[in-house]
C-alpha cells in the first residue's frame, strides 16, 4: 500500500497543495476506490471536479476526517 503524508497548508502565497486522485485517498484511508466514490455520494467527502477528473485537496481530506471523528465521539 502506497503512503501519502499529508502535509499542512504552506504558508508561502500562491504556493498550491497537489490534489489527491481517489486511488490516492482510498490508499491513504485503506479502503477501496468505490468507498471512496460512496464517501463523496453519501457521506460529504468534499470533492474537486476538472472536467471528468474528480480529485481531493488534501487539506479538505484532514478537515473531514477531523469532523467526522468529531461526530462519532458524540
């Protein structure tokens, strides 16, 4: 399995973060690609669409995750 560090936000301006493919997120959380496309559909995952391309800022990919961890605790 392929790890991916996610890193936090830079501070220099104009310095833009790579985005994450699905195959990349599904690696990162250790589940398969249609869990991720289910993550997105039911569930909020935030998404970036380029054309046909789907594709996941990391920092949006942290922020979920700290949420729906929030969530669960309750």
């Amino acid at each position: 399995m392929q790890k991916i560090a996610i890193k936090p936000p830079s501070q220099t301006a104009g310095e833009l973060e790579p985005l994450l493919t699905i195959a990349q997120v599904a690696a990162i959380l250790g589940v398969t690609r249609p869990t991720v496309y289910e993550l997105i559909y039911k569930h909020g995952l935030p998404v970036v669409r380029l054309q046909k391309n789907v594709r996941v800022i990391p920092t949006s990919l942290t922020q979920w995750l700290a949420t729906r961890e929030q969530l669960e605790v309750r």
